[in-house]
C-alpha cells in the first residue's frame, strides 16, 4: 500500500506543488480542480506516506468501496485501515511535515 500510494502521488501527471515550478505552473484551472493535491511526506509508525492537506479525504473517497478484508467504518463510510491510520494520525496532529 505504501508504495503503491508513494508511487502514484509522485509520478501522477496532475501532481501539483505548493512551490510551483515552470512544470507544475502550466496546469490549467480545470486540471487543479481535478488534482487537489501536492507531494509532501508525512510519517506515521515510520512509514513515509503523501500528504497534503485534503489528501486524506481523497484517499477516504477513493477507497470507500474498496474490497479490503480490514475494513472500518469511520463517518459512516467504509475505508481501510491505512486510510483510518492516516486520518487518526493527521486529527491528532502527529504528523511530522518536511
């Protein structure tokens, strides 16, 4: 799971960042709507995970519905336990950002 997510948020093509470069600048309004998020590390248990804010509810979105024989409820929707850990850790604020 953490290298899947490591891999899709640093390589996805609508990657923004919060110091924009030449690169990331020239996305249109339409594709920041579509991916509202950057790249930064965050560490939970001393995994390094994407995170931006929002990020979390994205990823409680994205995979709501995913088939996961861990899954919790949390705010009535069904997420996986990396989600749940993620969403915990950034509520508590335990999240060290680099």
């Amino acid at each position: 799971m953490y290298f899947l997510t490591h891999l899709f948020l640093s390589n996805h093509p609508g990657r923004i960042d919060l110091n924009p470069t030449k690169q990331s600048s020239k996305l249109t309004n339409n594709e920041t709507h579509k991916f509202p998020w950057t790249f930064r590390s965050m560490q939970i248990d001393d995994k390094l995970f994407g995170f931006v804010p929002g990020v979390v509810n994205h990823f409680v979105q994205s995979i709501k519905n995913e088939k996961d024989p861990d899954i919790t409820p949390i705010d009535g929707k069904k997420v996986t336990k990396t989600a749940l850990a993620i969403h915990k850790s950034i509520q508590s604020q335990k999240v060290i950002r680099t």
